[in-house]
C-alpha cells in the first residue's frame, strides 16, 4: 500500500528562540498546531515527527503520531531539509511501509487551513506533478523593487525597476511560504530533490498566516490567533512506545 506521510520535523537547537517546538502558544507547545493539522487531514494516512528532542518526543507521543529519533548528525542548523526526509522514508521502508507521497507540516507554521493541505495532495495525485509547493503572493516586497550593494552602491537585485509603474500595477508574484510542501517519495530518494521539474502551486492569505522565525513573529502569531484564527480540536491518543 502506498502511503501519504506528513512529516513534522522538529530538531531541538533554535538559536533565535530556544526550545522554539515546545514552547507554549496560546496555550499549547508550538508543535502541537502543527500534529493536529495533519491528523485532521483526512488524505493523510501517517503523522510521522523527526526530532532528537526528548521534549518534542513527549509531546507527539500523546497523539497518534509515530516518532523517528533523529541522528545528532541530521539536528544540525545545517542540516538540509532534503537529508532529514530520506532518513524518514529509509526508516519507514524497513518496517515495511511504503511511501507514495510525503507532506512537510514545518511546526514553525502554526495556522493552517486543513483544505489546503487536502488540496495540495489531491493535485500531486491527479496532475501527476512531482511537487505542489504553497506561496503568498508579495505585496510591498516586490522583486521588482529589490535591490543589492556593491562598492557602495545600490544596483538592481535582478531586473531594472519599472520606475513609472506603481507596485499594485507590476505582475503578480509570489513567495514560498514555508507551509506546505507535497511530493513524490521517490523525488529525494531518485533525484535528490524536494521539488522536481514540474511544481504547483497552493495559494495562501498572507493576512492570515506566519512562520515563526523571531520573536516578532512569535507576536504576529499570537495576534492572529487572538484575531481571526480558528483552533482545530483533536483528541489525544497516547500510543505505546516503538510503536
């Protein structure tokens, strides 16, 4: 059977705000938004949590999600994305599961909306892309207005500015947002790759999302949820340990 997975990965060390996956949001550790995602998400038929961090253990564990316990050579800062989902499906394939379709919940991302994750993994499913990728589209930080310095000097970061039109008028563009990323399994394990040549998009309301970085955006979050978020309840299933 070919399973879609969502991974949750979750490594301890966070320089810019330490023990950033448990701690509390609105009442609840950071990652715990991001597991109750993915087991509202009826597409998915396995939540799987990569993580080295005994705390992030103790958490998943009260939910119905399997843990993976990360190398210390895979919890690095440096460590790619990419490395950390082929040690997912490499452990997976030796218990005897087969992964058709993986989905990355990043626990930075505390609101989602379920339906786009459904969304996301009916599309890879009936277009037969390799990846469908969600995006914010850019308002005020438009590409056309970027700009870099060298010697001294401000230069054009890629294009020359259209000087004469204002920004509502430039063409759309969009942002990878760090929400959701669905693939085939067999695009990190074959092409060493996340994305693959054909990738679509899923759309988000950027008035209505943010990935914690910084404690700025730790704020932003918590306005959000105050604001205009809605909270997605799921009861807890402990599970026995190995399982």
């Amino acid at each position: 059977m070919s399973l879609a997975v969502a991974l949750i990965p979750a490594r301890k060390g966070s320089k810019r705000i330490p023990g950033k996956n448990i701690r509390l949001l609105k009442g609840k550790p950071l990652i715990q938004y991001s597991i109750e995602h993915a087991l509202s998400t009826k597409l998915i038929d396995k939540v799987v949590v990569s993580t080295d961090d005994d705390e992030v253990i103790k958490v998943s564990k009260t939910f119905n999600c399997e843990i993976i316990k990360r190398p210390n050579e895979l919890a690095t800062d440096k460590t790619p994305t990419i490395e950390v989902v082929k040690h997912c499906i490499e452990t997976l394939k030796r218990t005897g599961e087969f992964v058709g379709y993986l989905i990355i919940l990043q626990p930075t991302v505390p609101i989602r909306d379920v339906k786009k994750i459904e969304e996301a993994i009916v599309i890879l499913k009936e277009t037969g892309c390799d990846s469908v990728i969600s995006h914010i589209k850019v308002d005020y930080f438009h590409p056309n207005r970027m700009k870099k310095i060298i010697n001294g000097q401000i230069v054009p970061y890629y294009e020359k500015e259209l000087e004469k039109v204002s920004r509502d008028k430039l063409p759309e563009a969009y942002y990878r947002d760090g929400s959701i990323y669905a693939m085939r399994a067999n695009l990190p394990m074959e092409e060493n790759t996340l994305y693959g040549d054909t990738t679509r998009p899923i759309i988000n309301d950027r008035n209505k999302f943010v990935n914690i970085d910084e404690e700025r955006d730790w704020k932003m979050a918590e306005w959000l949820m105050d604001n205009i978020a809605t909270t997605i309840k799921v009861e807890k299933t402990p599970i026995k340990d190995g399982e």
